[in-house]
C-alpha cells in the first residue's frame, strides 16, 4: 500500500492582501516559505519518503514543494507540473481585494461565487468547473501512480485540493462547501492498490 499526500501552498501575498488569486502568479510571503518548510517538517517527522511529485504550473505551489522536498532531503526527485491542479479560476474577480468586491456586488452574491458548487463568478470557474479539470487529472495520472506502489506528493491549491479531497472522501457538494483547507497542512491517505481509501490523516 502506498500514501498520497496533499499539500496547499503556503501563504502566498494575495492571500495576506485578502485578494482573489486564482492563476495569477503570486509569490509565497516569508510567512508562507515558512509554512513550507514546517510542513517539510511534519511530514520527515512522520517519516514519510517520496517516489515522485505532482503541482501546478503557478510558482506558490512550485515553490512549496522545492521547499519541502529541500527538508526531506530529497530535491531531485521528478515533477510533473500540470495546469490541471491550477486554483480555481476567478475570473473578472482575480487581483480584487474580498471585502472590497462584497461592497462592490453585495455580501449575498460574493458569498454565491465564492461557496456554492455550480455558481461562476463572472469569467471565471465553478468548483464544479475546477474539479472538471482536476478529477481527470487525478483519475488518469496521479491514482494510477499510487496504486502501482509509488508514494506521491502533490501541492497545490485550496479549490483543486478540495476538488480532489470530495472525491477521496466521497463527500457531497453540499459537504465540500465547508471544507476548509489551512495553508502548509499535510493530508495523508493510505490507498491500496485498486484504489481505495484505507485510512486518511492530518499532519
């Protein structure tokens, strides 16, 4: 059996400005290089070693996974870096500071775009649309991985993580509206080799 192990960027500067990110490229404060490294920490603390890693194509996950693989000794290992776990796209809303947008649009609205299932903000994507391109991704690259035995990382983003998470843990969309996921918090799962789910943990 082997483990997966899913990892948030840490802090990135749009997330201390409170701005929607999205895709845009934002660089990891000091904070969120430091959330890196912890996690780096947590992980060789459980003992845990990697075959290989996936991320996103945006430099806060790339980043934090150099970070991380640099604490378990292990910054060679391959990556494979695909727009597939990208965050969800926000569209007209990327680069607009949150309190600001719920002045602009109303709190009822930003509350719509931001935390139900199927509703876009304008331009933008679902989670339903993030998690369109990142299930596949997961089905037929990084599931496979794991169930031939290879223990895999993957950093990412807060609603392609979720994305991947609701199906992990079969949640429905109602339940995954209230999953939170902090930044630089490892989550482990133990997958046999047809793919299921034997046990899960935080770090």
């Amino acid at each position: 059996m082997a483990y997966l192990v899913l990892l948030r960027h840490g802090q990135s500067q749009w997330n201390l400005e409170n701005r929607f990110t999205g895709w845009v490229d934002v660089a990891l404060t000091e904070k969120g290089e430091e959330e890196a490294r912890q996690a780096g920490e947590k992980i060789k603390a459980a003992g845990l070693q990697f075959d290989t890693t996936f991320t996103s194509v945006l430099q806060r996950a790339i980043r934090t996974l150099e970070l991380v693989l640099e604490v378990l000794g292990q910054p060679h290992l391959p990556v494979e870096q695909d727009q597939a776990l990208n965050e969800r796209h926000y569209g007209d809303l990327q680069g607009l500071n949150k309190a600001e947008t719920a002045k602009k649009f109303g709190d009822e609205q930003v509350r719509l775009w931001r935390r139900s299932y199927d509703i876009a903000p304008p331009g933008g994507e679902s989670l339903e649309n993030t998690a369109a391109r990142t299930l596949p991704y997961l089905k037929d690259q990084i599931l496979p991985t794991v169930q031939a035995g290879q223990h895999v990382l993957v950093a990412a983003h807060g609603n392609s993580l979720r994305s991947i998470i609701m199906h992990l843990d079969q949640l429905s969309r109602e339940a995954v509206l209230g999953l939170e996921l902090g930044t630089g918090v490892p989550v482990v799962y133990d997958i046999d080799a047809e793919g299921r789910v034997q046990s899960k943990a935080i770090l």
